[in-house]
C-alpha cells in the first residue's frame, strides 16, 4: 500500500493537525491517525516514510495495555469496524493507523522521562550542569546513564521546537498536587516500560508522555514509547561517550547534517535509500520490542 502523507476523509470534521497525526471528531470521541509524515528540526518532511504510521499505532497500543495497570489511558479499539458509521467508508486510510479514543480534556505540557544523558538534555547539561533545574554530577559524557531517572517537562507545540521547563513552572501552572502526581506517574511509567525494553535488548534513554482528564479520572493519552516520542538504544552496540545507534528517525537528521541544509523551509526530500532504511528501522523497534512482526 501506498504511504499516507495526509489523510482526507471529506465530511469528517477534522479537530486538529499535528506534525504526524490528523485527528478527527467523533462525538465524545476521536479518530487519531498517524500517518507517514516524518518531521525532523521541527519541520515536516515533504517525504512520507513507508509503514511509519502503522508503526506508530501498533507501538502505541501495545505499550497501552502494557502499562494500563499503572494508569488508565484513553483507547477504545484500532477495528475500523467499531468507528462510528460515517468513518467507514475511509476504512483504506484508517487501517492499521488509526486509533478510537475518548476524548480527553488533555494537559498542556509535555511529560518527559530521561535515564541517560542526550539530545537537548546533553546540551543543557553541557551549559549549566543541569537540565529542567535539576542538578547533575559533573564530569558525565553524552549517553551516561543517569543515576537515577529524572522528570524534565517541556511546552507543547503543535509546531515548532517544545521548550524544556523546570518542575516550578508546571506546579504554577496545574498546582503542586496534581504537578507532582504527574512526575510521579511519568517516571513510574517510565520505569516500568524501561525494564521490560532491557529484556529485549533495548534501552530507553527518555521519552514523553501526555496526560489529560477524563471526567475525575487521569488518564494516559496521545502516542506513547514510540520511536517519535522515545531514544531507542540497542543494548547491544551501547557505548557511552557519543551520541548512539537508534531505532528512530536519527538516521534521517544524521543524512540531513550531511547535505548540510540549513534547517530553513523548504524541507529537502528525502532520497530513495534512507527513506527505506528509516522505514526498516521503524519497523525493526516495533518487532524487538514486540516479539512480532508488523
């Protein structure tokens, strides 16, 4: 099948439009689909990455029911069949990417667990011994694993680079209970998902959750410990000191630094070869952590 660079399914109010998901409105529900857009220095690619959408939807919803004994998340079922009528004409868009999800009053800010040292936590590391306010060791390297797992939320954009924050501006913005709830709750999951991850012989150096609210109840929502929104490190090939291999899109901003684009719009294509070894390596996370090919 051919990849999905944006979905169009007339008649269907559309909610919103992130940088990889078109999300539709369904009553007190919502269709999330993940297509194969690829976005890279916060600009979408004009290159679709074969499967990569699937990969997304599939991770996803095995982590879900993975993790549900430690909070409730918002997933109703991936079987176009249970959508409401009016999506099933779309079923040749919708299968095996999308999701039906209560629509929950979500959390405006980013949950982000790191255990090791990289990407903008390197960098503010680098600057001040520090990351989010949250003191460091000195003399660490790039891709150490951290003593122990820390909270760093970030701003949310729907376009654009997410900004790192400290603990302080959450608890200002969602009060100190449910702020600290939600630090907790992170790096429980976070933890919890890491161990099963090391008996496949991945680490997961960070990743994000979101939150939102249905009714009283917190809920886990949106993507999650996917490879758009986790470092997956084979343990096999770790070695502290430099940036690592991983199963997500850095082969893609690896190729990028290497043409030299600027990072200003217009996006460069991508070529034939790595659009097929980014493909490969998406599906690849999803049958290591799995056990199952997609």
């Amino acid at each position: 099948m051919e990849p999905i660079f944006e979905t169009n399914l007339p008649g269907i109010e559309r909610h919103a439009r992130g940088k990889v998901r078109d999300i539709y409105a369904a009553g007190e529900f919502l269709v999330i689909v993940a297509t194969d857009r690829l976005s890279a220095f916060d600009y979408i690619l004009p290159t679709p990455i074969p499967d990569k959408g699937k990969v997304l939807t599939a991770l996803t919803i095995f982590w879900l029911d993975l993790l549900e004994s430690i909070v409730p998340n918002h997933f109703v079922s991936a079987d176009v069949s249970d959508y409401p009528a009016q999506f099933h004409p779309f079923r040749d868009q919708l299968e095996g990417r999308s999701m039906l999800v209560r629509r929950a009053k979500m959390i405006d800010f980013e949950c982000v667990a790191r255990g090791y040292l990289s990407g903008s936590g390197w960098k503010d590391y680098r600057r001040d011994g520090m990351i989010c306010g949250i003191p460091l060791p000195a003399g660490l390297r790039e891709g150490d694993r951290l003593p122990n797992p820390i909270f760093t939320p970030a701003t949310k954009a729907l376009s654009g680079h997410d900004e790192n924050i400290g603990f302080e501006t959450v608890a200002a913005g969602l009060g100190q209970p449910l702020a600290g709830h939600i630090r907790d709750l992170t790096l429980e999951l976070y933890e919890r998902a890491a161990r099963y991850a090391e008996t496949r012989g991945i680490i997961i150096a960070d990743t994000k959750f979101e939150f939102g609210f249905l009714g009283d109840q917190l809920t886990l929502a949106d993507e999650v410990l996917t490879p758009d929104s986790s470092r997956f490190w084979p343990s096999a090939s770790y070695q502290p000191g430099g940036p690592q291999p991983s199963f997500d899109k850095q082969y893609v901003r690896d190729y990028l630094e290497s043409i030299l684009w600027n990072k200003q719009p217009p996006a460069p294509a991508l070529p034939p070869d790595v659009i097929r070894q980014t493909s490969e390596k998406y599906r690849e996370a999803y049958r290591v952590l799995t056990g199952k090919a997609l």
